[in-house]
C-alpha cells in the first residue's frame, strides 16, 4: 500500500519521473564487479533539485525504502539495490556549468562524468584535481558520496578535498547547502566535507562545487621495474620527494602478465614489481624527472614526454581493472596503510596468505604513493567472506584502513568494527539519524545492521536479500 501510494505520488511529481522497465533497470541491480546483485521495485530518475526533494518527501511519507546510484561503478556493492527498495539515479541530473576563471571552480550536478566535468574544463587549461580509471562513468555525486581517490591523491587530495560547495538532499532537512565557491568558510563543520564519504547515507548530493586546477605543460611518465618490492618501497620514499610527481602507482608481474593478455602487446620494461610515475610542472622536467628516475634505481625504464606515449604506459596500469574482469569475478580488497608499513603487507600477501589459500589468483596494484594497495583474489566464491577479512583484518591490525578509496558499501559494512570503535560508530549513528531519522536511505551501506548478520548472508552466492 505505501509503495503503491509512494509510486503515485512520483507519477504527481512528474509522469516521466518513474519506470518499471526491467531492461533499463537489471544492469543497475548489479554492481560493477559481477559478485552482487539485487533487485529494485521501480526506478526513480528525477531531472532537478525539486523533483529530487520531492521523491526523498514521499518516500519518508510512505516509509519507502531508496537507494542511491550514479553511474553504478561502485565496487563494494554500495549503489546495488535490495529487494524492497526503490532505485534513484542521478543519471538525468548533469549539468555542467560555464567554469569561474576568476575561483578557479567548476559547478555541476550530481549526475555529470568525471569525463564530462573535464571536457567543460579543458578549453581553459584546468582539469579536476581528482582523476580515475572509470572516468567516463564515475558521476560527480558518487564521487562525493565515496570520496573518490584515484591516481592523483599524491597531488591534490581526494574528493573531500576538492569540494568548495554543496546542494544535499536529506530526508530531515530537505535541500540544503550552498555552491558558493569559497575557499574558506569556518561557519562551523563544512557540511561538503560531511557528506564527503558518507556513501549516500545522509542525503543525496544534487550538485557540487569543485576546485579547478591547472594542466601543467611539461608532463612526463616512467614506467620502472623493480626485482622486488623492497626495491619498490625504497624508490617510492625517494620519489615522493619530488615536488613535481603527480601520480605514483604499482604493479606486480601477475597482473602485468595479464595486461599483456588482455591487451595482445608486450609491455616495454620487464620485472617482478612496476612503478608507474607521473610527473607534470610549468618548467621542464627532462633533467629533474632523468635524475628522480636514476636516483630510485630502476632495473630498467621507460619514459614517455608526448600525449600519446603517456597514455601508452598508462594503459598498462588503467588496464588492470578491466583485465583482471575478464579473468574471473575478483573480490576487491582496496586497504591502506602506513606508507613505512607496506613492504610488510604485500610480503604477507605473497607469503604466509598466499600459502594459506593456494587456489587464489592474486593480483596486486594500486596507488602506491598513497599507500593503498589493491588486492584482487580471484578464485573464491561471491558469498566467502573468510578470505576477505582475512586481508582486511591484517591490515586493520597493522594500523591502515579497510577502506582507502572504494568505501565501505554493503560488503564491508559487517567489517567496520575492525577500524571504528564502537563509541565511533555510535556517533556515525547519531549522523545519520540527524539526517535521515527513519533510515529510508541506503540501508546496509556504510553502518553495519542494527541487528547484526550480513546483508550476504543466508542468500545465493553473489545475490543480495
Ligand atoms: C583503480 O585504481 O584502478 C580503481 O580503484 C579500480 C580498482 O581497484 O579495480
Ligand atoms: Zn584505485
């Protein structure tokens, strides 16, 4: 009955508002990886802030459940509908406005590509600060709502911190917010940065106001291999020394191989473990980048300083995620930790782990410059939990996160504990019944279950309740 009314008033609000269209909504019940799917009871696309509060109004009304999407490349399951929800996608919310040359800001909606926020900003030689693989999917509002890292974090920071503004919705509070571009504004907790990370637990973002940072002219990439990752480590603590690097990332030969495959080419440095380093400045950079590289002691090295060789070497980084997709359906372990303590981690990955659990492909990578180690298994059942912890639990143990950059979602959700105290998630709590006292918002996401258990639980592998 309330899901009857609740469907009537999105009619009222707009006839083109909703849609039961199983072909449109099947590829959003599935979330980007292929281990979890669900289901959605409608679909909800709303095409401004109004209708957005509108449909947030009527579903705390009728005590509807919803869950929020973007562009659906979450890989912890956090965009990925139960049963008994509503989807609602920011997916004809993306506009993108003219950029400030004067802030250096960009403001567009919840719904706009990372791709499309770049291409309003490249005629005038900006870009954003953050950049991913998945740019031409991952919105602006799932970026927020995860806090979205990247390969550029060693630069610029993460999403939180390119958030000047914001337009929420919230279930107790309805819109609110401001895109004002201020880079400063301590008129208490900013509520931008609240909301950064806070996986659409809180509200959903309508539209956000952005930092906008220069491209640098002179951009040169090395791709470097290393016999070991002893090797590795040092060199990344030397490289991070450079004012210029903007990018710091890594590979190991399994994945490497991999690429290779999946991509039908050789790569053009060979070793046990890679770095991938970008460096970009408004001053040459041949002698510093010739002497950064010389001084991290490379087995050998390739350098690219023209468009097309960068993105060449990139590739052989960007590929991993969609080469591993083809390999099997990868459980995704995204963790960091201390920079001095990441020798350690990946030697127990590749050791006693390994050893432990012999029908696994592991596939490690990830952006090293910020200590966040990727670690992809491929092999174990959608529905085992046991190998996931056991890495989540090592790192928690060794002082990181569990979470780096991909967030919580509903698969670590029941794992929370292992890097938040209790007092701690009782205030996280206390948040989210400031700003969505029913709880009608991503149920599952983020806060472990009230009552405990695993929103994977008791189901079919790989199938949400
Ligand atoms: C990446 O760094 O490529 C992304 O986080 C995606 C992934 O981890 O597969
Ligand atoms: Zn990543």
């Amino acid at each position: 009955m309330a899901l009857a009314r609740f469907l009537r008033s999105c009619e009222e609000i707009s006839p083109r508002l909703l849609t039961a269209d199983p072909d449109i909504i099947a590829p959003l019940c599935t979330d980007w990886t292929r281990r979890m799917t669900g289901k959605a009871l409608g679909l909800v696309r709303p095409s401004n802030e109004e209708e957005l509060a509108a449909v947030v109004g009527a579903a705390v009304e009728e005590g509807v459940q919803l869950q929020l999407q973007g562009g659906n490349t979450s890989l912890v399951a956090g965009a990925t509908p139960l049963g008994d929800t509503v989807l609602v996608t920011s997916a004809r919310m993306r506009a993108v406005q003219e950029p400030d040359l004067v802030s250096l800001s960009i403001t567009a909606e919840a719904g706009a590509t990372a791709a499309e926020v770049n291409a309003a900003l490249a005629p005038h030689r900006l870009k954003l600060g953050v950049d991913l693989a998945s740019r031409d999917s991952a919105t602006i509002g799932g970026m927020v709502a995860t806090n979205a890292g990247g390969i550029h974090v060693v630069r610029y920071g993460s999403m939180r911190a390119q958030l000047l503004g914001i337009r929420l919705v919230t279930p107790a509070q309805g819109a609110i917010g401001r895109l004002s571009p201020l880079y400063k504004d301590n008129t208490g907790p900013h509520l931008a940065a609240i909301a950064a990370g806070s996986e659409g637990t809180f509200g959903m973002v309508v539209a956000a106001a952005l930092r906008a940072v220069p491209v640098l002219s002179e951009s040169v990439v090395a791709l470097m291999s290393f016999p070991s990752f002893s090797a590795v480590a040092e060199a990344v603590r030397r490289i991070r020394l450079s004012p210029a690097v903007s990018a710091l990332e890594f590979m190991t030969a399994s994945g490497m191989d991999l690429v290779s495959r999946h991509l039908g080419r050789t790569p053009p440095v060979a070793g046990a473990v890679y770095l991938l380093a970008e460096f970009e400045s408004a001053f040459p950079l041949l002698d510093h980048v010739a002497a950064v590289v010389d001084d991290a002691s490379p087995s050998t090295s390739a350098l690219a300083f023209d468009r097309r060789g960068r993105a060449e070497l990139w590739r052989w980084r960007e590929a991993h995620t969609e080469a591993i997709a083809t390999a099997g359906i990868a459980h995704k372990m995204d963790v960091s930790l201390p920079i001095s303590r990441l020798e350690e981690f990946v030697e127990w990955v590749e050791g006693p782990f390994a050893a432990d659990n012999p029908d696994l492909h592991i596939y490690l990578f990830g952006h090293l410059g910020d200590g966040n180690v990727h670690v992809n298994l491929v092999g174990a059942e959608s529905d085992d939990l046991a190998t996931d912890e056991a890495v989540l639990s090592k790192a928690a143990a060794m002082g990181g996160s569990i979470s780096a950059e991909h967030g919580i979602g509903r698969l670590k959700a029941p794992l929370l504990h292992l890097v938040r105290t209790s007092s701690e998630i009782a205030a996280l709590r206390a948040l989210k019944d400031a700003f969505d006292p029913d709880g009608i918002l991503n149920s599952g996401v983020l806060l472990p279950s009230r009552t405990g258990g695993h929103a994977i639980s008791g189901v079919a592998p790989g199938r949400l309740a």
